[in-house]
C-alpha cells in the first residue's frame, strides 16, 4: 500500500524509511521519550525494527504511523499515527486502530503533536471511521490534552505490564 502523504500548515507526515533512522533513534534513545513508552530508552535496533514496523503494518493493516517532519525544513519531529499491537490486555483493544505520538523534545509545547494527530484522525476518519483506542499513562497530562484535544474521552482504566493505564476512545460514525 502506498503509505498518504499529509501535510498542515507546519508539518508533513510522511511514510518512514531509512533516512528517519538516525533522528528517531536519537529520540527513542533519550529518556525523556521513554518515560511514558514503556520505561527504558530503545537501543538502535529496536528503533529499526519499529521503523519496519511501521511500514509493514501500511501494508498488512491499511493504516499505520506516519514521521512528522517540519514542513518548512524537513526536520524530523517524531511520529503519529495507529498500530494494532496485539497487546493481550483487558480490555483487547486488537480491533480497533490504537492512536499513539512521540515526539522530539524541541517540539513539547508547541501544538505540534496536537496538529500531527488531529491530521492523522482526519485521515483515518475517512479512511476506516468507527473506533480508536488510545493508552495513557495517567502522570502524562500532555498527551492526554492531546487526547482530549482530539475528541477523545476517558473510557476505562487497566493494566499494561504490570502498569496503571487510561485507555481513551474517539468515535466518529460512517
């Protein structure tokens, strides 16, 4: 599947490939990125393979995540978009599109993540519109602002390996 190109007044969202890896393996290394996506810096290659990931689901999925670069430079900011991660958890969350962004530290504060999802929800919302998921830790008062910016309501809380959780779900109807 060709992986859309979006693009809003400051950012495109673009599909992932080689020339991404260094800039996100930079982010995904920083602990700051990992405070809220499972606790531990990635190593290089779990950045790749994330990479990889991403592009794969296009294909196996129909949707997947995009990487937000700053329209006017080209710089990358981070990443947005949806997965199906198979994640085993209660409730299964497997059919619907799981929202999730990380950015670099430069772009915190700025709207940017908010701009980058809103877009990609736009996207999907023609797409594939019914229901998305998305969890939260409940210490990450930013991303749930984004959340809520987003039209997303709290739905239920849970446990993620051994974590307290929010999950939060947007529904826009055909």
């Amino acid at each position: 599947m060709s992986v859309p190109i979006l693009e809003t007044e400051r950012l495109v969202l673009c599909a992932p490939d080689k020339r991404h890896f260094e800039p996100a393996a930079t982010m995904w290394a920083a602990p700051a990125t990992a405070k809220y996506t499972g606790g531990q810096p990635r190593d290089r290659q779990s950045t790749w393979f994330t990479i990889c990931r991403m592009r794969g689901m296009w294909d196996i999925l129909g949707y997947s995540s995009w990487i937000v670069e700053d329209r006017s430079t080209g710089e990358y900011l981070g990443e947005v978009g949806f997965s199906d991660f198979m994640r085993g958890m209660t409730p299964d969350l497997s059919e619907w599109p799981e929202a999730g962004w990380a950015l670099v530290k430069s772009a915190w504060g700025k709207g940017i993540a908010t701009e980058a999802v809103q877009a990609a929800h736009e996207w999907l919302d023609k797409a594939r519109p019914g229901q998305t998921v998305c969890i939260i830790e409940p210490e990450n008062i930013a991303s749930v602002r984004v959340a809520e910016k987003c039209d997303y309501g709290l739905w239920q809380t849970s446990n993620y390996k051994g974590e307290a959780v929010n999950i939060y779900r947007r529904h826009v109807d055909n």
